[in-house]
C-alpha cells in the first residue's frame, strides 16, 4: 500500500506509540480521582505529556496545555471562549470548517460581524493588505490557518502576528497541519491567544488526542463542564487551568500515545520532516507536469508550500481518480476536504481536487509509483510502464 493521506491522518505510527498505548490500558486508571498507584501513573502521563508540549512548542506553563479530543474540539474551545468579549471576528479565505462552521455559529449566536480576508494562493501581501483594512473595520479577534489542508499553502503567520500586535489584537491558529511539521515557538508569536492542534496528523499521535495551547491571560468559558476531580464542591468549573476545560475521563492511553508521537517528532526534528514532505511534493509536481490534463497546485516558491499538493484532471472528476487508486492501493483523498472556502478563493469550488500528503514514513520511490499510476489512469502510459 501506497499511504498519501498524511493530512487526514497519519496512519503509519512510530512503534513506541502503539506500545505505551497498550502499557497505559493496562497500567492506568482515572486521573485525579484517587492516590492508588494506577491513578497515580495516568496523572504522571498527563503531566509528563503537558511537559513535552510545552517543551515542543515553546510553552513556558504547562497548564496551559489543554487535552481535547482532536483539533475541531481545540477550535471549539477556543472561538467560543474569545467570541464572549469580541464583537467582530476575522478569518482567512482558506479556513477549514473546523473554524469556519463555529465562527458562523458564535456571530450568529453573539450578534457579531464576520470579515473572511481577501486572498489568493501564495499571495502573502494581498492577505496582509486585507487584514489591515479588517483592523480598521474594527476586527477585534483574528483566526488562521497556518498551513492550508488543501493547497499546503503556508500562510504569513509572522507578519501577521507583527501586525496584530501593534494592534493589540488576539489570533487564534488552527496548527492542523503544521503542528509537528513546522517549527514553532509560541513564545516569540505575541499575539497568539490560542493554537489549536490535532494529536493524530503530524504529531504521529493516535486518534481521539489533540490539544489546545491556551496563551491569552482572559479566563476561558468552558464548553463542557462535569468532574475534574478538583474542586469539587463548587458548583462551577474551577478557575485554574487546565482544569477549566478538562472534565471527565481523559483519553490516558491516547496521551500516552500522543507523548511517544511527540518523542519521535522532537527526536526526527520538524525541520527534517518538513523538508522531506516537501522534497516528495517537489518530486509528484515535476512528475505531474508531464501528465497531460493533470493541473497541480505548486508554489512559485517551493519553501511557501508544506506537504500537502491538490491537483485536478481536465479529463476525469477528481472522485474517479481518487477510486481508481485506491483499486490499486493507493490511498490519497478527493473532494473538497472539508473546506469550501479553501476552494472558492482557488477556484476550484466546481471540481474540489485530488489531494496527496506524504508523510515522515513515505519514499520518493512510493511517489513515483503513484505518478506512475496517475499517468496510467490519465490515458499516458500503458500498462506495461508501470511495473
């Protein structure tokens, strides 16, 4: 099997992480609630995981390191809390709807205005330019995503920290598909209120974990509340963090999968992954140049673009292409993942695109197998080529 679907999820996994998975089920028991010695060790999971993050990311308090069940949970947490004293929300023109779905609901719910920027592929100064012009209609709580899901594009995330900065405005980061990829240090990003990340894409975490990084002094609003085994005899969620937003039973085997994913990551340096998704990337755009009818997505500028590379064909719907891969093992993804936005500023609302996102695990031999394949299915090659 030819595995490029990383940005879903990566499915390959360091194998330390599928081991403290099975060593945390049965080793650990529910957190905070008692001092034997199995709820004791899912505790130490916890703290050492918060530790790690915090390590990773530049975080300088690990109770601000918040466990949440995946991305979409982190944007949830994190837009609804800001939306409490915002009245007017900013966000990308390539949002996925793990931001774009809230922020519609709390504008809605908040009577709040919503300006979605101006922008372009790879066009860094025409979404500062917008932004800008969003700061003086009164945009008061900007949200970006750091790597686009569909075009690999890498947004300007530091000249736009610059510039709300000067403003005193908050950004809220979906790090869906940079976190574990691109070197991150909150600590020199002023005006990140919160970065919301997957544990199960480039952190090499298992499903179920994610985690948001909460950085602004203001006191959230939880989404849920229910036990935190602190506090208990207030009858609202404690003030302190990370109880504030943590209640219930936490997924400890998935953290404690998500640590080992986040060793390796550390261990692999982000750099070097980075470089390699993008090197594979390099390798299927060259390729794909000589397919007739294909349409890729590349950077003029390969260091703007991340692991992640759409493409369409003029001959057949993107669908067909996808499922005829996938009849050969090869695992990529078709549509509009998740993210009309993305596509109606690319202009490719009509089609949606074939998506590839090679991972830390996949080989430029795997790359050009699937180049291979796609000639094939484009009507180039015969049968005979391929092998």
């Amino acid at each position: 099997m030819i595995y490029l679907d990383n940005a879903a999820t990566t499915l390959k996994k360091p194998p330390a992480v599928w081991s403290a998975m099975r060593w945390a089920l049965h080793q650990a028991a529910g957190v905070g609630r008692s001092a034997h010695r199995p709820a004791i060790t899912g505790a130490e999971i916890l703290y050492d995981t918060r530790v790690l993050a915090a390590e990773l990311f530049g975080l300088s308090d690990p109770r601000r390191v918040i466990f949440t069940c995946n991305a979409t949970h982190a944007l949830n947490l994190a837009i609804y809390a800001m939306a409490e004293k915002r009245r007017h929300f900013a966000i990308s023109p390539f949002e996925h709807n793990a931001v774009y779905r809230p922020v519609l609901q709390a504008v809605k719910q908040n009577n709040m205005q919503l300006t979605i920027l101006n922008g372009e592929l790879w066009n860094d100064a025409l979404l500062l330019e917008s932004a800008q012009k969003a700061i003086a209609d009164g945009a008061d709580c900007f949200v970006l995503c750091h790597v686009s899901n569909v075009f690999g594009y890498i947004q300007p995330l530091e000249e736009l920290d610059a510039l709300l900065e000067e403003h005193g405005i908050p950004l809220i980061l979906d790090a869906s598909q940079s976190a574990g990829v691109i070197s991150m240090d909150v600590s020199q990003l002023h005006s990140l209120a919160a970065v919301c990340m997957p544990g199960h894409k480039g952190l090499y975490g298992p499903p179920g974990t994610g985690m948001l990084l909460w950085l602004s002094e203001e006191l959230p609003r939880p989404l849920l509340s229910g036990g935190t085994g602190s506090s208990s005899e207030l009858l609202e969620m404690p003030a302190l963090l990370p109880d504030r937003l943590e209640c219930g039973t936490p997924n400890v085997a998935g953290i404690a999968g998500l640590f080992e994913g986040m060793k390796f990551v550390q261990k692999a340096e982000q750099t070097e992954i980075l470089h390699h998704e993008q090197r594979l990337c390099q390798v299927a755009a060259e390729e794909m140049k000589n397919i007739p009818g294909i349409v890729p997505f590349i950077a003029p500028v390969p260091s703007r673009q991340a692991g992640v590379l759409s493409f369409y064909s003029l001959q057949l719907p993107v669908e067909t292409i996808a499922l005829r891969l996938a009849e050969q093992n090869i695992c990529v993804r078709a549509g509009l993942h998740c993210a009309p936005l993305a596509h109606q500023t690319a202009g490719t609302m009509h089609c949606g695109t074939v998506r590839i996102s090679p991972g830390w695990f996949q080989t430029e031999r795997q790359i050009r197998r699937f180049t291979a394949r796609l000639a094939y299915i484009s009507g180039k090659e015969t049968e005979q080529n391929l092998e």
